[in-house]
C-alpha cells in the first residue's frame, strides 16, 4: 500500500516540479506573500523579491534529480541536484515550512563556491 505525501510534502514538490519546469508563475502560486528564504546569499523576503531571487537561476537550469522527499503535515525537505548552464552538479537542499497551503519559509542550502569559480573564470 502506498501512502498519500504529506500536505506540506505535495506543497513542496508541486513548487519544485514548477521551477524545475521553468514555469515560475505556476511556482509562486506555491509561496506565501510574506515569504522568507534563508540562503548562502542572505535573507530574501516578501514574494516578489523571492521571485526575483529565482528567475536567474531558473532560467540557467538544464535538469534537476530528486534525490530525496521528505515531510509531514507543516514541513518538508528536499535534496536535490540541478543542473544548470555555469555549473554541471550543484547538490541542493530545501527545508519547507507550508502553512495554509503555501511555502511561508524555505530554509535553502547550497554551496556557492562552484558558482563564484565559474562566474570568475567567465569574466
């Protein structure tokens, strides 16, 4: 028998496949207005700087494996590697907090240091 994800699971996972399809309007529907992501470049909030935060990245994104999907009924985790067009592997990790079936806060980690290189040797 196979269970149903979780509320905050599901949440999560229709955000990722959205962004990973490089539908952000279908991506943002997921998050909550008064967001707050927490990342290697600092804290973002509200949804249009979120927005704004991952039209960048998504529009350099070539590929995403799951590798992993966790949650229960007010949070989730995601591990995951992109791929995009300066770096080949960029193992990836989201911590969701969803409330009223929108992401309010996203814990993202991921290491910057492939980026900084391939953005220097660019220049």
């Amino acid at each position: 028998m196979t269970e149903e994800p979780s509320a905050a699971l599901s949440t999560a996972m229709a955000y990722y496949q959205a962004w990973t399809g490089k539908d952000l309007d279908v991506a943002m529907s997921y998050v909550a207005e008064d967001v707050v992501c927490e990342n290697p470049t600092g804290r973002i909030e509200g949804l249009e700087a979120f927005r704004q935060f991952m039209t960048p990245f998504a529009q350099m994104l070539t590929g995403s494996d799951l590798i992993g999907a966790y949650g229960d009924a007010d949070t989730a985790v995601l591990v995951y590697n992109p791929h995009t067009t300066l770096v080949a592997d960029a193992p990836s990790a989201e911590r969701f907090t969803v409330r009223d079936g929108k992401i309010a806060h996203d814990l993202l980690i991921f290491d910057r240091t492939p980026f900084d290189e391939a953005r220097r040797r660019s220049s």
